[in-house]
C-alpha cells in the first residue's frame, strides 16, 4: 500500500482554533480531503471511464458553511445518527431527555453533534485516525463516551471508515458517515441523481410516520417503490403516489439489511452513473443503511462552484434502525461499560465497462 497523507491548514473556528486538511493519496490517483472539523470529507476524487477524475461529494470551499449552513456535508456524526422520537428515551428505570432540533425530535446527536466539533487528529501510518470525547451530559446523553475514527484509503480504492468507542456508563450509540455522492462528478454534469442505477441488498425497511419516527415495524420492500434488489433508476418511482415517498418527500429510509449467515460485512449497496460510468459499492457489518435522495437540498446552498439543487447528492448511511432506543425489538444500540463498539464500513469505487 502507498497511501500518502498531507495537510495543511483549512481555515479558523470562531474560538480561533485551527482546522486542518488532511489529503489522502492512493497509488492509483484517488484522493480524499479530510478535515478535523467534524471529520468531514470535504472532497473525494475517484476516475470516470475514460480515467478522468473528478470530486464526487457536495461540499464547500471554505470552512465557514460547515460551520454554520450545512447539511451534514461528508460528516461524522454521533452519538445517535438518525432520529430519536421526542428527544427522549428511557435507559436502566431513568428517563433521559434530549434537544428536539427536527421538529419534535431529536436528530444526528442534536446541535451541535460530532459533526460541529474539533476532532484530535493522528496520521498513522496509512490512515487518519480522529478521536473525540463526548462528555457526560452533552446535548442529554449519559456517559463519557471516547469515539475513535479512522479513514484510511488503499490501493484497492477503498475508503474505509472504521469505528470504535467506550463509555462509563450505559448510552445509545450509532455512528455514521454522511457524504452526499454525485457520481457524475462536481463541476462535470452539474446535473441531479435521478439518473444513478442504484440496488440495495434489502428484503425490508423501516416504514415512518409523517414525522420520519419508524412505526415500529419492517416493511417488505417487494411491489413498492423501495425494491431495490434489482438495479433500478433513483428517479425510476421516486414520484409514485406512495405514502411512503410522502412521508420522506421521496426516499429518506432505513433499509434493514440482508445479512448472509456467518458472514459480519457484507455489500448493502451498489450505484452507478451510466454516463461516467463511476461505481460506488458499500460494504458494512451495520445492519442497516438510510438511504436518502437529496429531498431537502434547494438550491439555497453554493460551494465548488456550483448550486445544490434538488436531489443533486444522495447519501448511503450505514446504521443502525432510527429511534431504537424506543423500539425494544430493533437491534440493540445500548453501549455499557465493558463493553466495546466497534463497527467498519467500506466505499468502493470502481468504473463499469
């Protein structure tokens, strides 16, 4: 493996606190920009058919709108990605009462989460490894939490996100990674996702309410809009009548992975742009994925030198299910002393003939 890894400074925090960049190199020409402000990956440059690379991730030039506009732009973010239904859950007999900062609800860790904090950074070797301590009591959750991130990218033109965390008292934990993909590549087709043939390697999801808090049950994926199993178009059924795409303004849901016997990782997801012919494949050991289709991007924000129109990213969450501390039979994300987190996902690239 020859992954190198540079940095330099991206710009000051309000508190004055530097951010750096740092620049991961692989030995076939990709290259993901990562920055120590909520570990985000600012920028991710992978090859079309024809061997012509391009940034494949929305985001901005400067620092300043990750502070104060984004979306979630290529960010970590914790310590509950997805929803948790009112801001509360009850943990051990106590109640515990987060900030509502959706709606009624409490979503990606509150305001801010780990995707507005400063992260310590360590190059090693090959990887970025980025740590943070969540202390007890921020934004509601219990426990000092001490989460550890690590990037690496290699020859294989893999990124892998590797998680790890430990707590001194028992608390919900779901990490993740939000990049909005354009396979087309920024400042090429300026175009939407629509076109993107994606799969995803799901028999069901999680069904919501208006309010995108699950109802408390997996929905079979088969004669509805969220079949995926097979290639098909983003945009093929995304404005079908269904109640559903209402619900989400078109796809924002958790699809419930199929898990091969015996096997911790497997492939969740597969997308390609027919025109660049750039393939993104996921891998992850997380039970699900939340697939979402760019529904609230407007236009309102601008950064590579273009605008975010609607449905112009997609993201491909790995996770686990939405509000599963109220959901006693969705997969545990209870962490207690003793206990490890740990959990790894995986973004191939790669181009179709």
């Amino acid at each position: 493996m020859q992954t190198r890894i540079t940095q330099a400074p991206f710009g000051r925090l309000p508190n004055d606190d530097t951010v750096t960049q740092f620049t991961l190199s692989n030995a076939n020409g990709l290259m993901a920009k990562v920055i120590d402000f909520g570990g985000i990956i600012t920028e991710l440059h992978t090859p079309d058919r024809h061997g012509r690379l391009a940034d494949v991730v929305l985001g901005f030039d400067q620092l300043g709108p990750y502070v104060t506009d984004s979306p979630y732009f290529g960010a970590l973010i914790g310590r509950y990605g997805n929803r948790i239904a009112k801001g509360k859950f009850l943990l051990d007999g106590q109640e515990f009462h987060l900030p509502t900062n959706n709606g009624k609800h409490h979503l990606h860790g509150g305001a801010p989460g780990f995707d507005k904090v400063k992260w310590d950074a360590i190059v090693d070797a090959d990887s970025l490894q980025l740590a943070y301590r969540s202390r007890d009591g921020e934004q509601g959750y219990p426990g000092n939490l001490d989460a550890t991130v690590i990037y690496t990218l290699t020859d294989d033109n893999e990124l892998i996100v590797r998680f790890h965390a430990v707590t001194d008292r028992a608390t919900p934990v779901n990490l993740t990674q939000h990049s909005y993909f354009n396979l087309g590549g920024l400042g090429e087709t300026g175009s939407d996702i629509l076109g993107h043939v994606l799969s995803i390697d799901a028999d069901r999801f999680v069904a919501i309410d208006a309010e995108s808090i699950p109802l408390g049950l997996l929905a079979p994926v088969a004669d509805t809009p969220f079949d995926f199993r097979t290639p098909c178009l983003i945009g093929a059924r995304i404005g079908q009548p269904d109640q559903q795409l209402r619900h989400g303004l078109g796809y924002d849901h958790c699809f419930a992975l199929n898990r091969p016997a015996g096997r911790a990782m497997s492939r969740a997801a597969r997308v390609v742009e027919p025109e660049s012919g750039r393939v993104l494949e996921l891998f992850t050991e997380e039970p699900g994925v939340q697939f979402y289709s760019g529904n609230f991007l407007d236009g309102c924000l601008q950064g590579k030198g273009q605008r975010y129109q609607h449905r112009s990213g997609f993201c491909l969450e790995p996770q686990h299910f939405p509000d599963s501390p109220n959901q006693p039979h969705f997969p545990n994300t209870i962490l207690r002393p003793g206990q490890v987190y740990q959990t790894e996902s995986r973004f191939r690239f790669s181009v179709a003939s």
